[in-house]
C-alpha cells in the first residue's frame, strides 16, 4: 500500500506541540484547527444549536421586555413626530432629486473617471445639483 506523502514541514523524530495549558489557549487551538478542516459538504447544518441559541435569546428579550420600563406618552409622541419629520424630509428630498434633470455627458464622465456604474453616478449628479463639479469634489473629499 501507498503511504500518504508527509508535508515538508513534518520531519522523523518530530515531538507534538504542549497541549493547550489555559481553556483561552484550547479554545484558540480549536478555533485555529477548525480553519485547517475541510467542511463535510454532505453534513446537515446544526439545526438544533441554532434553534437553542434563538430560543435562548428569545427567552432573555422576554425577560428584558418585562423587566424594562415603559416610557412615558410623551416621549412616544415626541420620538413618533421624530421620526414622521425624518420620514417628510426624506420624501421632499427624493422628489426634488428626482426633479433634476441630468446631461448623459455628464453621467458619462462620472462614469469613466471616478470608475462607476451609470445608474450610480446618474443617481450621485443627481444628489450633487447636477453639477458635476459639485459631484467630483464631494466623491474626491469623501474618498480622503
């Protein structure tokens, strides 16, 4: 029968590392080993692990709901005017995006120089006035 070849790195005589003197170092030992193993491609994932740790973490929400403090009513109002103010100023700043009208030169350029999808610069000219100075300076500044 054909033996395995060795590595070049295994030579006769050589002694087997300490074993792992700390639960740290054998968890890092395991963690380094299980880099080197090839996945079983035929093995099931570990369904009942995960279900375990779902579980668990929903039992501690629950626990933490029950536990936490509800907030007043007019903090809940005030984080609901929030987040409708957010939600009406993103909405006016997608309509006036929208509302910009781009030159394809322009997308062209943007394009081909700062390396972009058409869509994505057309999309960047538009958030920059459709000007596309504008839209190189601020692409250039966010980039340093």
């Amino acid at each position: 029968m054909a033996e395995e070849p060795q590595p070049a790195a295994v030579q006769e005589g050589m002694e087997q590392p300490d074993a792992p003197a700390t639960a740290d170092d054998r968890a890092t030992a395991k963690a380094m080993s299980s880099l080197d193993a090839k996945p079983d491609e035929n093995a099931e994932p570990k369904k009942e692990l995960d279900m375990k740790a779902i579980n668990d973490a929903m039992k501690n929400l629950e626990t933490i709901g029950q536990q936490g403090e509800k907030k007043p009513a007019a903090e809940e109002t005030n984080a609901r005017k929030q987040a409708q103010e957010a939600m009406k100023r993103r909405q006016e700043e997608d309509a006036r995006r929208k509302a910009v009208k781009v030159d394809q030169a322009d997308v062209a350029l943007l394009a081909e120089q700062l390396d972009m999808s058409k869509p994505k610069a057309t999309d960047f000219l538009k958030s920059h006035e459709a000007n596309a100075v504008k839209a190189m300076t601020a692409w250039v500044t966010s980039a340093v």
